[in-house]
C-alpha cells in the first residue's frame, strides 16, 4: 500500500514537472516566433525608410532643377517653377522643405505640398503611415552632416508596435521595431547615370567579353542570388565620383573580370525611383504600323503606332518632337539608322529593339510631361529589349524597363549625357558599354548632385 502511495506521489510530481517545464518550453518557442516576426517587420521597416528617404531627397533635387511634377516620386511641384541652381535647393521654395523631425499628416494630398510628404507617401506605398502602431517622422535640411558633403538631406524614421502573441506569458506584451534612413544630394563632377536592376532572384546581370558598365551615381541590384552578377573575361562594372556598386546577393567573376570599387554586398533592395510615374495615356490608332526596308529616308510624327514599326536594310528614320505610343513595339536591324530629339517612345506591349548599325541617336524632352524620359516600356511589358547601335548608339534620358530585360550587345553604347537605367535586368556582351560620363544622372538627382543614401 505504502509503494503505492508513493509511486502515486511520484507521478503527481512528474506531471507538476511537465506541466511546469511545458509553460516554459511554449513561452520560448512562443519568444523565438515573435522575435522572428518582429525581426521580418524591421527588415520592412527599413525598406520603407529607405524608400521614403530617397524619395524626399530626389523630389526636393528635381524641383531644385525645376523638373515636371509627373517625374517626381509622388509630388505636387510647379513645372513652370523657374529652374534654380541644381545643386543648390532652397528651403521654403519650389516645394522643398526644411524642418525637424515632424509625424507625416495622417492625410496626405496627392500630389503631396512638398518632397518631405512626397517621402510619406513613399512609406505610405511600402506600407507604413503615421497612426495607430505606426509612425512615420520625416526630417530634412541643407543644414551641414557631420563627415559628408551634402547639398540637402532627407531623413525618415519608421516605427512600429508589434503585439506579442505567444511570448506575452513572458510578461511583455509589445516590442518596438523601427529604421531610420538618410539620403543625401552629394556634390560631384557627373560621371555615368544610375543603373537599377529590379529582378529579385538570379542571376539578373551578366557581363561578358569586354563589356563595360560604368555609373557615376550608383548601380543598384537587387537580386539575393549568390550569383546575382556573373562576370567573365575582361568585363568591368565600375562605379566612379566616389559612387557605389550595390548588390542584395553577390557576385562571381571569372578571367581578369572586376568590379570597382569593391561592391556593398548583403544590401537592402533598392526601391523603383520611378515606381509612381504615371504611364502615357494610349488613344486611338493614328498609324497601323509602319515598315520600311531598301534605302532612303523619312520621317514620322508623335502618335499612337497600333502596329509594328520595323526597320531593315539601310533606311534612315527621324522622329519629330513628341510621344510616341508603340503598341507592337519597334524592330530595326542592318545599316539602318535612327534619330530625334525631345522624343519619348513608350511600349505597352512589345519590345524595343533598336540595332541599327549605321547610328541610333535619341534624346528625351527637356521639358513637359515626359522631361528626361527617352525609352518607357509599360510596367507590365516583359517582352525583352536590346540596343546594339554600333559605336554610334548616344541614348540621353531615362530607360525605364521595370518588367523587361535588356541586352546590349555588339559594340553597342550609351555615351548620351544623361543614361539612366531602370530594367528587370541587364545583360553586356561583346564591346558594349555603358562609358562616356553623364553631366546630369536623371533619376539620381540633378546636374552634378546624385542622390545616396547615406545612413
């Protein structure tokens, strides 16, 4: 009887034991899921800082350069507003803001009063608004930082109140994750456009022979692969004017291949700087296509293309000023050759492939609706686009393909004074290159001031 009761005793403790230990058990494997999710909030946290840094910063040097509000991130700015110095904004004018660290308005107009709201509707789109559990403080200056020149800066701060749903037992019931972010305007001697590449996964840059690719303003590439730039023979990717090579995953080099200087490996993805740019409206046909082929020469007008363009043998076509709806996309191919000033070509479906031999000479508006844009493929067009214009390719403006890959190939180059790429992503061949230095870095920030992020 005696045996009993304690092998009975024993057992009631044993199970007090478990009981015990289970709580335990629970309220750790309860702490090691919210940490885990608290540390996922923060990773979003600081994408939407970033974001909203660089947008505050880049429509503050936009509407220091007096550029249209359609090209701003989000922004209300006066595209008539006379163009002041493009390094030097001015607090209190063209809608650049100067102030203290200040909670973004719980309603935001759009277009936004000024580039520091215009930075709250950034966090806005990536998820983050003031209020609730969540705050938004925005702050900038021409005010002098401490180690780095600047012209204006933008800071933003996010924040955010995460409730612990299983390690509450622990006895805290909410944690606080946040990131804060700076991005400058950076005074510097020009050199090269921005280059973005947006594709998450892969392998999204490869550069073969002796391909070159240079950005005087900062190369972006977004992909987590080990493999996200693959390099071989003498290619180079070089980053100049004290400029950086970004990548999220890394890169693999084979032969004499290098990049310069060494990139910034494990980095947070860079966000689309144009990701609320309104595309064109498209109206009726005004043409059902147009193909040439033998020699000679012509020239069309702005209008809305429903069919093909293609080029072959060795004509010589000329766009007037406008924008030019491709809706089948534009072909050439041999000694042909193409050329036009203040003109946009914009693809909702179809590739750009442009590979005329005997020249491809585009420049963007410098004013207007479309200021700065050259080639503007359709967010949702995937059709991939190449440019092998020989060593008479001069592209000046925005290539903006966020859904597209791009191939230079050939001897093919961009020596235009702006060259700002924004693609899926990006493939050099050959001798193509990206080389002859950008005066003005669209995207990046106005003549002379690319934008950086710089805390």
């Amino acid at each position: 009887m005696m045996e009993h009761i304690l092998h009975s005793r024993r057992r009631g403790q044993a199970l007090v034991m478990i009981t015990l230990s289970s709580i335990v058990i629970f309220a750790l494997l309860g702490l090691v899921v919210d940490i885990g999710w608290a540390h996922f909030r923060q990773q979003a946290a600081q994408a939407a800082a970033d974001g909203a840094a660089l947008a505050a910063a880049q429509a503050a040097a936009q509407a220091a350069a007096g550029i249209h509000p359609n090209m701003m991130v989000q922004d209300g700015m006066n595209p008539n507003a006379a163009s002041s110095s493009t390094c030097n904004p001015v607090c209190g004018s063209s809608g650049i803001a100067c102030q203290d660290a200040t909670a973004c308005p719980s309603q935001i107009s759009n277009p936004p009063a000024n580039n520091l709201q215009a930075g709250c509707l950034y966090a806005k789109t990536n998820g983050f608004v003031n209020g609730g559990k969540q705050s938004v403080m925005m702050t900038g200056n021409t005010t002098a930082l401490t180690g780095v020149s600047t012209k204006y800066w933008a800071r933003a701060t996010v924040t955010e109140t995460e409730t612990q749903l299983f390690s509450a037992i622990l006895g805290r019931q909410f944690l606080t994750t946040g990131a804060t972010a700076t991005a400058a305007m950076i005074p510097s001697s020009g050199g090269g456009g921005c280059v973005y590449v947006l594709k998450s996964s892969g392998s999204s840059v490869t550069n073969s022979g002796n391909a070159l690719l240079k950005s005087g303003c900062g190369i972006y590439i977004n992909s987590n692969s080990s493999s996200a730039v693959l390099m071989s023979g003498s290619a180079q990717i070089q980053a100049t004017n004290g400029a950086s090579v970004n990548i999220v995953g890394n890169w693999l080099a084979s032969g004499g291949a290098t990049i310069t200087p060494a990139p910034n490996l494990g980095v947070q993805p860079a966000a689309d700087p144009f990701a609320s740019m309104a595309p064109p409206t498209v109206g009726s046909c005004t043409s059902n296509g147009v193909t040439l082929s033998g020699s000679g020469s012509q020239t069309l007008n702005p209008g809305v293309y429903c069919g093909a363009v293609t080029l072959s043998g060795s004509v010589a076509l000329t766009l007037n000023p406008g924008l030019y709806i491709l809706k089948s996309g534009i072909t050439m191919s041999g000694p042909t050759s193409i050329s036009g000033s203040g003109v946009t070509l914009y693809a909702p479906s179809g590739g750009i492939a442009l590979s005329g031999t005997a020249g491809i000479n585009l420049s963007a508006p410098t004013s207007g609706t479309w200021q700065g844009v050259v080639i503007y493929q359709s967010r949702s067009n995937s059709s991939s686009s190449a440019l092998s214009g020989g060593s008479n390719e001069v592209l000046s403006g925005l290539v903006y393909m966020p859904a597209a890959s791009l191939a230079y190939s050939g001897s093919s180059g961009s020596g235009g004074q702006i060259s700002t790429l924004v693609v899926n992503s990006l493939t050099f061949s050959g001798s193509s290159f990206i080389s002859v230095p950008a005066t003005t870095a669209y995207g990046g920030g106005p003549a002379g001031c690319p934008i950086r992020l710089i805390q």
